[in-house]
C-alpha cells in the first residue's frame, strides 16, 4: 500500500501546501488589516471549493460505475490525460510564482475589502477551489490505477494534514521554507509521476479501443520480473511502469517526460525573482451597514449547492431502469411476453410455464451466438436472466428435458454498439479435436509402456542409477497425457496415486506406481524390493494401453482440461506436495505444460473463431512459463522446487497463475450448448 500512496501523498503535500499558503495570506492579510469580521467570508470560500472538489470526485466515481467495462477503460484513460495536462500546467504555475504569490493575494485582498463580502468568498473560493479541483481529479486517476488499494486515499490524506500542520507553522512563524525551491523540488518528482499517470492513461484508451497498438508490446519483461515482488510493486506504484508496456506507452512516456523535464529545467533557470512589491497599506473594512443576513446562510448554501448539483447529475446522468420483460419458457409458450427490448444491459424474468426443467438461450437465430442463458430452471420458478443488448436481431431458444430446442419469433433491435455473445459448440465440433488428442494420447502410451519395460529391466538387474533416469522419462510421458486422466479411470490412482490418506503412507502396501518407485529409488531401497512395484508398473501401463480405446471419453472434457492440468501443477508439483524424493516436481510441471500445449493445439481451430486475442495472450503465457521452467533444468538434473529462491518461486507461481486466470474463458467458450 506504501508504494501506491506515495505520489498521492506527494500530490496531496503539494496541492495543500498551495491551497493552505493561499489561505494563510489571506487570514494574515485581514488580521494585519484590523478586519477579523471578514474571517468567516474566507473560511466559507474555503468551504464551498472543498465542496466542489468531493462532488466532483463523487461525480466521476458515479459516472465511471455506470459505464460498461469497456467504455470505463476509455472514461478513465481520458481523464487520466486531462489529470496529467492539469498537473503539467499547475507545475509551471507554481515554477513561475512562487515567489511572487504572496503579493499578488495582498492586492486581491486589498481590494475585496473595499467592495462587498461576496468579491472575498470568490476570491478565497477561486484560489483554493482550483486545488482541489485538480487534486481530486489526480487522485481519482490514480485511484484507478491502483485498483482496490487504500494507499492513494491513505497518501493523500497525510499529505494533506502534513501541509495543513507546515501552513500553520509558517502562519505562526514558526517554520521558514523557501517555496521556490520547494516548490522547483516538487515540480521535478510530479513530472516523473505524471508521465508514468499518462502512460496508464493511454493503456487504458488502448483498452478501451478508443487508441490502437493494445498488443504492439515494446516491453515484455514478465518472464523475468515478477510483478508481485516489492520492487516491481514499488516502481509500479509511484511510477506506474509495468513490466509489459506497448509502444504506445513508452512513447507517451518517455515523450512527456524528455520534453516537459526539459522545458522545466530550462524554465527553472531562466526565471529569477522580480523586484519586490509596494506593501498595500490596511485599508478600511467596508462591510455595508445594511441589514445583514443571519451568519450561516452563506456558508451552508455555498456547501450544500455543490452537493446538490453532484447528486443531480449522478442521478439524472445514470440510465432510467426499465421494467424487467417476464418472458416464458416451455415448449408450447416459448419466449411468450417477448419484445424487442432497448440497447443496453437488461433484465428478463423467465419464468417456466411447462412441466419440465428447461434450459434457455437468447440467441441470434441466424448464427445461434447466445447473449444469455439459465440452465435448469424449474417448472413453475422464475429467474433473472442479465444480457447486454445491442442492434442486432434475437430469440429465445428454450429447451426442455428430454425433448427437443424450440425458437421463440425474432425481435429486431435498433441501436448501434456491440453485445458480446458466444458462438455455441456442439459434440459434434469437438468430435474432431477429441479424435486428434485420443491418438495423441495413444501414441504416449505407447511409448509409456516401452519405458516402464526399460525401468523394469533396470531395477531387476540392479542399475538403479539408470533406474532413476528411467522412472523420470517415463514419468514425464505420463505426465505429458494430462488431459486424459479423467478417462482413465482407477488406472490413474494405481500408475501415479499418491501416499496421501493410505492407512500407511508410503509403506502401505497400497501405495503403488511412479511415486511408489520414486520414494524407494531415492531413499536407498534395494533392488529387491522394487522390482515387484515396477513390474505392477508395467502391467498396469499395458493395461491402460488396451483399455483406453474402448473408454467413454467425454466431449466436454477437452475444454474442462485446459485449464484443469495447470491448476493441478499449482496446487502439487509448484508446492513440491508430490515429491517423494527426486526432487523433479519441476520436470513433471514441465510435462505438465507440454499436454497444455498439445491440447490448446487440437482446440485451436475452435477457440480462434470465438475470441481471437486468447491464444496469442495464452501462447505468450506459456512461453514466459516455459522460459522460467528451462532456468530450472541443468543437464539432466532439475532445480528441486523448495531449493528456488523466493523470488524466483514467486515468479514461476505468478506466472503459472495469470496463465490459469486467461485459460478461464476456455471451459465457457467452449462449453457444448443445446442451444445449438
């Protein structure tokens, strides 16, 4: 959290500084001037521009959440943009006034003295109101950017109370500070952090689709930093770099910072202190001697105005909910209170009206794409089913159990903007992919077979040194045939169980195959006593062999597995949880990530037709995982997992992670649909 509140603390030390140096000349400037009674007038200036500033923030968070995923990315990079152009400009005003702010307030004071009490609320509104302005924009951005995080509110909030404390200090006299410098300091550290805010801001204009390049990646240092470790926190916190970045960022970024820092440097010294004002001699308080209004009117109106204007446009500004459509769902009343709804995100009951449990779809009947669905709604229930609708045409498709798809008419939708929808996968568009892995898979048990006899022939004629390299190429075929263990059915517990929850552990005489050979080649046993396990080995591998072509192997599998395999290599092989001794969790996390790879081969045709951009971020995971697995293989020998430093374990679990967290959408996308 420290790392993500040091530039709002930075903003909130310096934008207070600014706003509180404004306040204090003015509260000295009518105390030097015998006019305190025009206090509460500056104190209610004060007041209303912090009240600007939170409804402002409170305008942007609320117009933000209204937003689609999409048009937020684009929403926030823009004003990020706008926050970097503020900030750009508020340095330079600072360079450039420092050491002349104090007199140009004097005169203003001086001559809302001679008018009425509305010129000084303006004035002390005006001067700190376009602080606050800015801060909370600046601090909204990177309250984006830092996601759920407290540290921007955190920084800030001590950056603001360590600049109310200096204000008051140099009010009393009790703190001497040269502002230039302080402020030509400051100046400086902002332009580093503005440009890394712009560099998000444009990233997210990439996300949004507002700009192109989204993966023109001109940086790509993931495979070897690991951007969950303290220093890449750190450098993504104050600078908002990352360890991937595209084109389109690092020029932004480098380009604001080479020029702006120049200009500034160049501006730094080229300015020099102009010659001193005339000091502007106390001038009269000029209160009218009218009726005066009761003392709160004005401080509460100036409040409360604000934040009556913000709660107007947040609620004037969000979409009037329309009434959900209550749709039926039955093979004789499908899609019965159906009509073409308005673009947006919208709400259907759909409720059963038949006697049978029923899935539901809305389709576009022309490509069966499905907007939304409800598996298993029960006759006479009713359950909200949310899609986005966009201009295009759409139907209902309600499928009952044990019978047959009925289409509900089409609707037309007028509107612009896309709905995201998923193209349907039936068995029998996997029935390719199914018969491609199945022969793949029969191809390694073959040579499963052949190495399981090798290993055999080894233990019996007591080469166990050859018998370790055995067991570990043979183990890593099996390894390599991940996505089939769910066909293979009590074979899989007695060729690769674990001695996990054996009344015995290891000694049980139950505990059997690969890790059963593994704990006794590494742990001294004799030839002996190892030859029956690895001879079991061998009739077990040739047994699966002559069964897996006659076993049920579930279309629907193939997808489940994709992203199946690596979650297990999560939880086993990266926590060293499945080693008994070699210390090759890695070889076999290694095997694991080759059956990955075959798989995503088999399903590729599928996957490519309904989301482009998952394979290419999906390969790019891969080879950064793969990159971090062959710095752990030396030779013929593996790096043990519990002997990886902690930055490199990090790493190889973070990878492994965002390589999960983009394989999620496989088992959706690909999910086998009776819509179809």
């Amino acid at each position: 959290m420290r790392d993500d509140a040091f530039p709002s603390f930075l903003i909130g030390l310096r934008e207070g500084l600014e706003a509180g140096l404004i306040v204090s000349i003015l509260v000295a400037t009518l105390v030097r001037a015998d006019a305190r009674s025009r206090l509460p007038q500056v104190w209610t200036g004060v007041l209303a521009a912090i009240a600007l500033a939170m409804s402002f923030g409170s305008v942007l968070t609320f117009t933000a959440a209204s937003l689609s995923a999409t048009a937020q990315e684009a929403f926030g990079g823009t004003l990020s943009v706008i926050a970097v152009a503020f900030v750009t400009a508020m340095v330079f005003w600072m360079r450039r006034s420092a050491h002349s702010l104090s007199g140009e307030i004097k005169e203003k004071v001086a001559g809302a003295l001679t008018t009425g009490a509305g010129v000084l609320i303006v004035t002390s509104f005006l001067a700190v109101g376009r602080e606050g302005l800015e801060t909370a924009l600046f601090l909204w951005t990177t309250a984006q950017a830092s996601g759920e995080s407290a540290g921007p509110l955190t920084g800030a909030a001590i950056g603001l109370v360590l600049a109310s404390a200096l204000c008051w200090g140099l009010y009393r006299r009790v703190l001497k500070i040269n502002l230039t410098r302080f402020f030509t300091a400051t100046g400086a550290i902002l332009i580093v952090i503005a440009a890394g805010v712009l560099g998000y801001g444009l990233r997210d204009l990439q996300e949004g689709g507002v700009l192109p390049g989204k993966s023109a990646y001109a940086v790509d240092l993931s495979g070897s930093v690991d951007a969950g470790s303290w220093y890449s926190t750190l450098v993504q916190g104050v600078f908002n770099l990352t360890p991937t970045m595209t084109w389109l960022q690092l020029v932004g970024y480098g380009g604001y910072l080479v020029m702006v820092m120049t200009l500034f440097v160049r501006g730094v010294r080229a300015t020099a202190p102009g010659p001193p004002r005339e000091k502007t001699a106390p001038a009269q308080d000029a209160t009218p001697s009218a009726r005066r209004r009761p003392a709160w009117v004005v401080p509460v109106a100036v409040v409360t105005v604000p934040a009556v204007i913000a709660g107007l446009a947040v609620a004037l500004g969000r979409p009037k909910p329309t009434a959900a459509q209550t749709v039926a769902v039955s093979e004789t009343d499908c899609g019965r209170g159906f009509s073409a709804p308005k673009p947006g995100r919208q709400t259907f009951q759909m409720h059963n009206t038949g006697d049978k449990t029923a899935e539901v779809y809305l389709v576009d009947p022309a490509t069966n794409a499905v907007y939304g669905e409800i598996e298993g709604l029960a006759p006479g229930t009713t359950r909200a089913l949310v899609a986005t609708v966009a201009g295009g045409t759409y139907a209902w498709r309600c499928v009952p159990t044990g019978g047959g798809a009925v289409t509900s008419r089409a609707v037309r939708v007028t509107g612009s903007g896309t709905a995201k929808a998923v193209v349907p996968v039936s068995a029998q568009d996997l029935a390719g992919p199914l018969e491609q892995y199945k022969a793949y898979v029969n191809q390694g048990l073959g040579t499963l077979v052949a190495q399981t006899r090798t290993l055999a022939a080894d233990i019996k004629g007591g080469h166990l040194g050859e018998a370790r390299t055995d067991w570990l190429a043979a183990h890593r075929t099996y390894a390599s045939l991940g996505a089939a263990y769910g066909t293979f059915e009590d074979f899989d517990q007695k060729i690769n169980g674990r001695a996990d929850g054996l009344p015995a552990g290891v000694h049980d005489k139950d505990f059997t195959g690969f890790h059963r050979i593994e704990y006794g080649l590494w742990h001294d046993e004799s030839a002996t006593s190892l030859t029956g396990p690895a001879q079991q080995l061998v009739t077990d591998a040739a047994g699966l062999q002559k069964a897996f072509p006659h076993q049920d192997f579930d279309p629907g599998d193939l997808p489940l597995r994709a992203h199946e395999i690596l979650e297990n290599t999560l939880q086993f092989e990266l926590t060293g949880d499945t080693d008994e001794g070699s210390g090759t969790t890695l070889a076999t996390a290694d095997a694991d990530l080759t059956g990955t790879r075959e798989l995503l081969t088999v399903l590729k045709p599928l996957l490519t037709t309904r989301s482009r951009h998952l394979l290419p971020t999906v390969d790019a995971d891969i080879a950064r995982l793969q990159r971090l697995l062959d710095a752990a293989h030396h030779a013929t020998a593996w790096t043990p997992v519990e002997q990886l430093d902690g930055t490199t374990r990090a790493r190889l679990n973070g990878t492994t992670g965002q390589l999960l967290e983009d394989l999620a959408p496989v088992p959706d996308l690909l999910e086998i649909r009776k819509s179809a």
